[in-house]
C-alpha cells in the first residue's frame, strides 16, 4: 500500500518534534501551562496560518474536521 503525507505534515516534519520539545523543557515553557501543550499550540497555530482562518468558530470547525 503506498502512502502519501498531506502537505500540512510535510510542513511539520519541518521542525522536529524531539527538538521542540526539547528546547521546550530547556526554556522551562510548560511550567505553568494546564491546557494545551507547546506542541499542540503550535501545530494549531500553523493550522490557522496555513488556513488563513479569520475567527475562532472558524478555526474550531476546521480543526474538528481534520
């Protein structure tokens, strides 16, 4: 079976997860956080960039698709 990778994970492998979120716990940038984490915000943040989403209700009915 042959598989293809959409071009929002091409993007992502980018940067790699490892050293995210390595330089994430070399920051101390989770600290405080209770919600989403480092990695999570960024991803949703490029999701929205990529999507050039315009309101919140937009971003939440996209990311719920995906």
């Amino acid at each position: 079976m042959k598989f293809t990778t959409n071009l929002f994970s091409q993007i992502l492998q980018i940067i790699p997860r490892v050293s995210f979120l390595r330089l994430v716990h070399e920051c101390g940038a989770e600290r405080h956080a209770k919600g989403f984490s480092s990695w999570g915000q960024y991803v949703a943040m490029l999701f929205c960039q990529l999507a050039q989403a315009k309101s919140l209700r937009e971003i939440s009915d996209r990311l719920a698709v995906c």
